[in-house]
C-alpha cells in the first residue's frame, strides 16, 4: 500500500463522516425551522461540498428567446434536411 492509497483512504473517510454530520445537521436545522422558510439540504452544511447555485444560467427572457428557437430550429432543420436527402 502507498502513501497516496493511505492519503486517498483518509480523505474518503472524512467525506463519508462529514456526508454522515451534514445529515443530521440539516434535519435538526429543519425540524426547528419556521415552516415559512425554505428547507435545508445537507449540502448546505457540508464544508467539502460546494454550494448548490440555484440562480445560475441565464433567464429567458422575451428580448433573448430568439436565440434560443435560431439555435433550436436549425437543429432540428438540419437533421430533417439530411434524413430527407438520405
């Protein structure tokens, strides 16, 4: 066994301990939550794990939805071009 097994081991050891205390955190943070508020989500606990980022992307919004149907359309149009002259 290498160093960088015994490494690889003890990382995925707190991972697994820490995935075990991040659990148990968000159930006793929403069991004592106001009902109002949104739940939590072990995630929101774990200091390994990144926060999930709900707002990312982009909008679609009126002023950008045609670049959405260009890129679609001539998706879907391209493929009917090929299956039509095949």
């Amino acid at each position: 066994m290498t160093l960088r097994d015994l490494a690889g081991m003890a990382e995925a050891r707190v991972d697994a301990e820490w995935n075990h205390t991040s659990a148990i955190l968000a159930m006793l943070a929403n069991v004592n939550r106001d009902p109002k508020h949104s739940s939590y989500h072990p995630e929101d606990f774990h200091p390994l794990r990144r926060r999930r980022n709900r707002s990312a992307g982009i909008p679609v919004t009126r002023d950008n939805i045609g670049l959405l149907k260009v890129f679609c359309s001539s998706g879907i149009a391209a493929r009917a071009r090929k299956e039509r002259d095949a």
